[in-house]
C-alpha cells in the first residue's frame, strides 16, 4: 500500500454521505491530494473530477470549455442510466446545454426579466405568498410538513407569478409541479407529469395570445423572438432550474437551522443578517450535488495537469465550496461570514440566471417562518428525516416541523 | 493640486455581460442593469477612494468578465 495514493472515483460520483449536510469525506482526500483528478463516469467514459475552488472557477469561466449536453455524462450510477438520452430526450431551448452564440441568444431574451432590481419590485408579492403558506400551516393546527405545506407550494406560487399562470390554473401548476419533484417516480410516470405541464403551459399561452398581461410569458409570446416549441422549453427550463431549487433549499435551510441552535439564536436577534445567512446557508448545502459538467474542446493545460480535447470535467460544486484555503472552517456552517464568492450558482456564462430572485425568496421565507414561528421545531428525530439521495438536487424529502 | 490625478476607472463590456445581476448586488451605488436586456450599466466609471474596495469585488465576482478596473487620469 502506498499512502500516497489518491483516491480514484471508477463509477461516478459516491452517493453515500457520513453525515447529511456534508459532501462524502472522499471529496475532501481529493481536493488535498489532487484537486483535478481523473475519474471514470458510470458510461465508461474517462474524465475529471474538479474539488479546488481555484480549478473550478478558472474551469467555468474558460471559453475552450464547452457546455453541450452530447459530451455530459451521468454522475451517478443509476438503474434510470439507459432510459434517459440528455441529447435526444431535450426539449428545445435548453441553453444551459449550449454555448456561444446559441446560448446567447436565448439568455440575452430572459436576462431583463431578472436583473437585482426588477426581482426587488418583486418582493412584497413574495411576502403576500409566504404569509399565505403561514395562514395554510395555522389553519391545519399545531403541526405540518414544511415541504409539502410550505417551501414546494410557495416556489411554485412564486414561479406562477413570474411566469403570469392566471390564478384558475394554479392549483393544477402546483399539483403538477409537485409531482414532478415528488420521490421515486418510474419514468413513464415522469413523462405524464411533464406531458400535463407542457398542456398546461400551451393553455395558458393560448389564453396570453388573446389576452396579454404583465408577465414573462406574455412577454416571449409577443416578443416574436422565438417559437411555440422553444417557448415552451424555456418555461420548463425555467421550472426546473427555478422550482426545484428553491424549494429545496428552503426545506433544507430550515432543518440546517434547526440543528444549528446557535445560528439560529444569532439569525432570530437580528434579522437583518438573513441576507449573509442566506449566501452561507447556499455556500454550506450547495443543493446542486451533481455538480455542473464542462467539455474541453481542446487540449488544456492546468494546474500541472492536461485536460484532453472531450475529456468532460465534473466540476463537484459541493466540496468546491469547502476549499479551506478560500473559505476558512469550510465544515462549519457561520452565517456571519462572508460567503459571497460561493459556486453554488455556477460562475461563467451560464451563471445562474435566476439567482437574484432565489435569493429573494429565501430571505423571504426564511424571515417569514422565524418572525411567525417562534417556537418552530423538527416534529421527528432528525436521524429520520429522509434525505434526497438520489435526486438531482439534495434535499429532504419530508420535514416534519411542529410549533 | 493642479494637472489630472491618476484614478481608477470601471469599464464595462456589454457584449460580454450575462446580466447576472452580480455587480448591481454587491455595489448598487455603483452599478446598474439594463431593463431592455438586464446588461451592466455603470453609474459611476470614477468611483470615490472610498468605493473602490468594492468596485474591486464586484470585478472579481463577475462570472462573464465584462468589468475591468483600468489605472486611468480624471480629465
């Protein structure tokens, strides 16, 4: 045995973590050892696995590096491997698989309707949102689900007020969207939750046709910009990387909190440190635990090592945000430090389009719960609460919370 | 004091720009976003001394590249 030698990842990435808030102990050996180190993805395929905050952003932000769904890989091993074809099966307009100039293209046509300021015009419908989730909790007494009561419903609310879906088709929006993100759907069962979102979506775009409104969707209709098809793609582009996320985190967040007494005690004295614990509590459960893929289109040369032309790097976004020489104590979760410069949202081009409105949306519902729920507690032993494994984006399941 | 000072100047790339919003969160009194394409707009390309710290975080934390900070001369 030589003591020297790195740990090598033959089969994606590991799933399993020693404990629920941090990434599995074999990233940390990595990124000491070799922050760009190879690996082999579950298809066979020879590639890196990037753990160094430097590599990473260096990586996101080089033009020789492609983002095209054709040279993505999976990142787990996954019984689910052979059903899904990331390039067949996309719908169009997923620009998140494209580079220059396609990419621009379609990102230039949402960018206005995300900027810092137009997201904060934004805010006191957020609040009407959140408090009517407090209302819905209070109404079923002393004890409720805050994934299913509060965090899925309010993302799903908040995308329906971004994307203009009238009042009358919310509810199914939500019922559909929930589904969608519910566990352990068999694909077939996925495809007629999507199948019943895109009807969804073409409805409401037929009703904007006639009747346009103040909203996004109104605006890409009218814009003459793109087709009925890549409209469509966006919505769900933008419900995917939009509702998911932000519901999770907010679940998330709220157990990380829990279990955190002393953040907690120093977040409910001074609420105005929710928009710092916000950026930790995103540097510190980075949700986006497969990490983000990039294709070198050429050979390039880096930190001492070389990264043939189409050998994709799986940049791990969760231990990237653990570097110790960029965030000091990078285990512990302090929401007083500074955690701005975080990759949760990516960096580079493809940089997360939506990121100034989750960050609304979190201060939002974070603010609302502790301000309405003094007392809020986990309503189970936290060693029963069901993580999101197996799921694109990490999570809990289900979080029980009593008050 | 009489002639030009030197001073440090922002300069912006709109082309480059993803309108990630980056710049307009971390100094707002500094920069600003486009409502045709949410592309940076720079309120002040001569930040006071005072701004220039975070000038400096907003350019690092740029994921496009579009700002730079150029040793420049007031004119």
């Amino acid at each position: 045995m030589n003591d020297m030698v790195c740990p090598y990842l033959t089969n994606g990435l590991p799933k399993v973590r020693e404990r629920p808030l941090d990434p599995p102990a074999i990233f940390g050996q990595l990124r000491a050892e070799e922050p760009i180190a190879p690996m082999t993805f579950p298809d066979g395929a020879r590639g890196w696995v990037v753990t160094g905050y430097e590599q990473a952003r260096t990586i996101l932000a080089d033009s020789r590096f492609s983002s095209k769904a054709a040279q993505k890989h999976l990142a787990f091993a996954s019984d689910l491997a052979t059903d899904f074809d990331l390039e067949k099966d996309l719908p169009p307009a997923q620009f998140e698989h494209m580079d220059p100039p396609e990419h621009t293209r379609y990102r230039k046509l949402l960018t206005a309707e995300f900027t810092v300021r137009r997201v904060k015009t934004m805010v006191p419908q957020i609040e009407r949102i959140a408090a009517g989730r407090v209302a819905a909790m209070r109404a079923k007494g002393r004890s409720a689900d805050l994934v299913k009561d509060f965090s899925v419903p309010m993302s799903a609310h908040v995308i329906c007020e971004l994307l203009g879906i009238p009042e009358e088709a919310r509810a199914r929006f939500e019922e559909l969207s929930t589904q969608a993100l519910s566990l352990d759907k068999k694909p077939e069962e996925t495809k007629a939750v999507l199948d019943g979102l895109v009807g969804l979506i073409g409805e409401v775009a037929m009703g904007k046709l006639e009747q346009p409104g103040d909203d996004l969707l109104t605006r890409l209709i009218h814009g003459g910009q793109l087709e009925p098809a890549e409209i469509l793609g966006v919505l769900l582009l933008l419900l995917v990387a939009g509702h998911e996320t932000s519901a999770n985190m907010l679940s998330l967040g709220t157990y990380t909190l829990l279990r955190e007494p002393e953040q907690l005690a120093k977040l409910r004295a001074d609420e105005a440190l929710v928009e710092n614990a916000v950026e930790e509590l995103l540097r510190y459960l980075t949700i986006v635990h497969i990490g983000v893929q990039r294709t070198p289109t050429e050979d390039v040369e880096l930190a001492g090592v070389t990264l043939k032309a189409g050998e994709t790097a799986l940049i791990h976004l969760p231990s990237v945000n653990r570097d110790p020489e960029r965030f000091p104590d990078p285990d512990t979760l302090d929401v007083t430090r500074r955690a701005a410069g975080h990759l949760t949202f990516s960096h580079g081009i493809h940089q997360c389009l939506g990121q100034q409105l989750a960050r609304q949306e979190l201060r939002v519902g974070f603010t609302t719960l502790l301000r309405e729920f003094p007392e809020l507690r986990l309503d189970a032993d936290p060693a029963d609460i069901p993580m999101r494994d197996n799921m694109t984006i990490y999570g809990v399941h289900r979080l029980p919370v009593a008050w | 004091m009489t002639g030009t000072m030197p001073t440090t100047r922002i300069t912006a790339d709109p082309q480059v720009c993803v309108g990630s919003g980056m710049c307009a969160l971390t100094a707002p009194d500094l920069f600003d976003q486009s409502d045709k394409d949410g592309t940076v707009l720079v309120l002040q390309p001569l930040p006071a001394d005072a701004r220039i710290g975070d000038a400096e975080e907003a350019v690092r934390g740029c994921p496009s590249g579009a700002l730079r900070l150029a040793e420049g001369s007031a004119e």
